[in-house]
C-alpha cells in the first residue's frame, strides 16, 4: 500500500511540474506545432516535458502496481 501511495504523489508531481514547463513561454520553447488558440498552442521544446513525463508516469504505474 505504501509503494501505490508514494507511486501516486510521485505521479502527481511529475504531472504538476509538466503542466507548469508546459504553460511557460520563453524563447526556447521553439516553433507551434499544433497551435489551439492566438499565441497558445504545444512547441517543439513541449515535446520533451511529454516524453520524460511519460517515462516518469510509466514508472509510477509499474512502481504502484501491486505484488
């Protein structure tokens, strides 16, 4: 119950911070790729922020799982 428990604040967290790297604007965040509205829209540098959030996501699910 513990692993599931620190698993989904991990989770959690990872979601949190990749939400706030996401919402940042600042000149690396490079070309829309897929604009959703005047000045937003996900940029090449979102592309990582989704990938190590997935990766870390993937771990929680395997950490969380149980025995």
């Amino acid at each position: 119950m513990l692993r599931m428990t620190l698993a989904l604040v991990a989770a959690l967290c990872l979601t949190a911070l990749a939400m706030l790297l996401i919402a940042g604007h600042g000149p690396w965040s490079g070309r829309p790729l897929i604009p959703l509205s005047h000045g937003h829209g996900i940029n090449v540098g979102d592309l990582p922020v989704f990938a190590f959030w997935g990766l870390g996501v993937a771990a929680c699910l395997a950490l969380g799982r149980p025995r």
